[in-house]
C-alpha cells in the first residue's frame, strides 16, 4: 500500500497527476484535483509525457471537491497573458553605474561626499558604480533624490491591455455570479 501525497490515504493503485506544475502520486479521489500523466511506450516523439484531462472520474463527496476540480485548463496554456506582481514593479536600468557615475560627477562630489550625504558607505558608492551589486529600493531612492537622475524603468508598460469593470459598462463575471456557501 502507498499512501496518497496530497491526503495521505492509503492506496493500492496511485495516479500520477499532475497538479500545479508537480507530479504526485495521489490517490483515486485526489487524482480530481490536476491533470493524469501518463507514460508514452514509444520512444518516437520528442516529449516523454502527454497529459490527458481526469474530468471523467467524479469523486461525488460532499467535500466541495467536485466545485473546485472544474477549474478550465489545468495550467498548460490559454489564450490569455497571465500577469504577477513582477509585471507592476519597476526594473533598475542597465547602465545604472553610468548614470550614478555622471550625475556624481557632474555635481562635482566624491563617492565618499555622496556616499555621506546618503547616509550610507563609500563601499557601497564604488560598487554601484562598477555595476558589481543593484542598488536596492532604499538606495536607489535616495540616489534619485540626490543626484536627480532615474534608475528605473517604467513597469506595468503593458496596463492598458486590460479593458473591463464597472467603468466599460458592461457585465463582468463578478456581477452575475452568485457564491453557494
């Protein structure tokens, strides 16, 4: 018997499925949950695994499982561009040691003059300037303000791609779906 990786049943046959990008052997009831890998017997193509859907096998216990296990596409693709956190922050430029360079000297300071004036050290201002380390969000703050430069790029360039909410007027999924608690 092997016990089921995302319950921890005991099962005499696990499933490898693929769930959130993981493979786990799981159990009949939990194989609902991703996507069933299944072993290719020829060695002709180029991939080793195909995934097929589970939505063929229903556990029907009231545990909610059959909501959340009709979910769309498990993960593999969509028409649609997926946004995180990454895309709204700012990236530091690359010539970033450029720019503190000139600006430093252009206002005829010292690495050790500014590293004084940002409150932080000489070693760090030398090592900004040879591009060996990226300045963190503190520092490049302070940088900007005192040497009046930018040293970052405009993230989120990509905002306008998405048109919806009460603002277009038209209906949302918010606005019909009704939650069943």
């Amino acid at each position: 018997m092997v016990q089921c990786e995302m319950c921890g049943a005991e099962t005499g046959s696990p499933k490898t499925v693929k769930i959130e990008g993981a493979e786990l052997d799981v159990c009949d009831d939990c194989a609902d949950f991703g996507t069933e890998v299944q072993t290719q017997d020829t060695s002709s193509t180029s991939t080793k695994y195909s995934t097929s859907s589970s939505g063929s096998s229903s556990s029907g216990g009231s545990s909610g499982s059959s909501t959340s296990s009709s979910t769309g596409s498990g993960g593999g693709g969509g028409g649609g561009s997926r946004r995180d956190m990454f895309d709204e922050m700012d990236e530091v430029v690359q010539d970033y040691d450029d720019r503190i360079r000139e600006a430093r000297e252009a206002a005829s300071m010292t690495q050790e003059e500014l590293a004084n004036s940002l409150n932080e050290k000489a070693s760090l201002i030398r090592k900004l300037e040879r591009g060996e380390v990226l300045p963190s969000d503190s520092v490049q703050r302070k940088l900007e303000r005192e040497l009046d430069i930018s040293l970052s790029t405009g993230g989120g360039s990509d905002d306008n791609d998405w048109s919806g909410g009460s603002s277009t007027g038209k209906t949302t999924l918010g606005d019909v779906v009704k939650r069943k608690d």
